[in-house]
C-alpha cells in the first residue's frame, strides 16, 4: 500500500503560482491560459509555463511549457514537484505530460506530482509499468 503524501507549505506556494497564470484568453485560432503550470526543480528552481489550445493540432499543455522553460533557462532535468491548475482548480497530468516527465530524465519517476488540494502522488504512481524501467 502507498502513503499519501499531504501537501507542504511549499506545495500550496507552488499551487498559487500556477493559479497565478490562469486567465483564459482567447486568440485568433484558439485559446491560450486556460490552465496554469508550476514546478520546482531538484535544485530549488522554480519554472513555470500556461496551456495553449490552438487550432490544426497545435499548442502544449501547462506542463510542457513549464518544461521547456526549465530546459531553456537551467541545466536542470529533475523536478521534485509540478502542479497544473485551471479554472476548476488542480488538475492530474494528461498521459502525454506524465511520458514527457519521463523521457526527460528517468529520475523524474519520483517527482511529486499534485493532484488534489489535500493530495500528491509520485509520477511512478500516475505512469505504472513503465516501458523505461
């Protein structure tokens, strides 16, 4: 059986800069903002990133803005904990986000990731039966 883990101080800190980014707008061929990204990294950097739904396929998840803008702006590839918030408060990774988390750097298997206002999960737990493993 799993522990829960309950949320830290930090972790309602990062839940706020998430909620920070939230501001649905809409653009020419779609919507932009409509969900928010913040993590921490190993290291004690913070990044964040908002979503991007846009016409013909195109756009990215919170998450994987807030992942690129740790890769663009640090050396670092580990997080130790991520939380994406839209309108309707926090929401659990979509499986392109848990995979990107992954291939990034295996050790992100540990990384916390917020899924309730009370509760986190570890991406191992979101993303079982890994193929990397």
């Amino acid at each position: 059986m799993v522990a829960v883990m309950t949320l830290t101080d930090d972790d309602l800190a990062l839940i706020e800069k998430a909620k920070a980014l939230v501001g649905e707008k809409k653009v020419s061929c779609g919507i932009i903002k409509e969900v928010g990204c913040a993590l921490i990294t190993n290291n004690g950097q913070i990044f964040t990133g908002a979503s991007m739904d846009l016409g013909c396929g195109l756009g990215f998840c919170a998450e994987h803005t807030a992942i690129a803008n740790m890769i663009s702006h640090s050396n670092e590839t580990e997080i130790q904990t991520i939380v994406a918030v839209g309108e309707v408060g926090i929401l659990s990774p979509c499986g392109r986000c848990r995979e990107l988390m992954q291939v990034i750097d295996k050790k992100n298997r540990n990384t916390e990731v917020i899924v309730s206002d009370t509760e986190k999960k570890t991406l191992a737990e979101l993303l079982p039966d890994s193929w990397m493993e």
